[in-house]
C-alpha cells in the first residue's frame, strides 16, 4: 500500500487551516468537514484525520505525534535488521564451532 497522498502538504494545511478558522459557525468538526471537503475533493472523513493529526502534532489533543510515529518506524525497522544479523551470526558460529570440533575429532 503506497503512503502517497493525491493532496500535496500545502493543500491539505490549506484544508486544516480553513475548518480551524471556520470551525465554531458549525456544530461538530464532522460538520465542517462534510461542509469544506468537497471545496478541496477531500471526503469529510480524510480531513477530520488531517486536522486531528494537526492537533496531536500540535500538542492540541493527546496522542503520538507524526515525528514520534516515523521515528518508531525506523527503530522498528532498526530491530528487525538486527535480529536478522543476529541470527546470521549465530548460525555462522554454529558453522564454524561444528568445523573446529570436526577438525579436532579428525587429528
């Protein structure tokens, strides 16, 4: 699944940015966005999660905030790399302690 998005960052602040400002002349956030949306081709559930990513990122609303989220992506990923190579070590050691034992059994 691709993390491209058809909007660039500029309209989807743009998009933020106008339910913000506009948003106390509607009763919910839902509202505004069903009303501002489609001004952007946005379905009003998309720009709800951009304005409530702005809010956690923010510090608006709790919850982790985009640079916290990438950031343990990349620790994740770090991980996996290294319990790959960690493995890759064990079985080589495996190797050539099964190698030593054989030469010595062969002297």
């Amino acid at each position: 699944m691709s993390n491209q998005s058809k909007f660039s960052p500029e309209v989807r602040e743009r998009a933020v940015r106008i339910v913000q400002e506009q948003r106390d002349q509607y009763p919910s956030l839902w509202a505004a966005a069903a009303s501002i949306g489609p001004k952007f081709d946005c379905a009003p559930s998309t720009l709800v999660g951009w304005v409530k990513r702005w809010e956690v990122d923010n510090g608006v609303r709790d919850g982790m905030t985009s640079e916290e989220h990438e950031r343990i992506k990349l620790l994740e990923r770090e991980v996996k790399e290294l319990r790959r190579a960690n493995e890759i070590l064990k079985t080589a050691s495996a190797f050539f302690a099964q190698a030593a034992l054989d030469r010595e059994l062969k002297k």
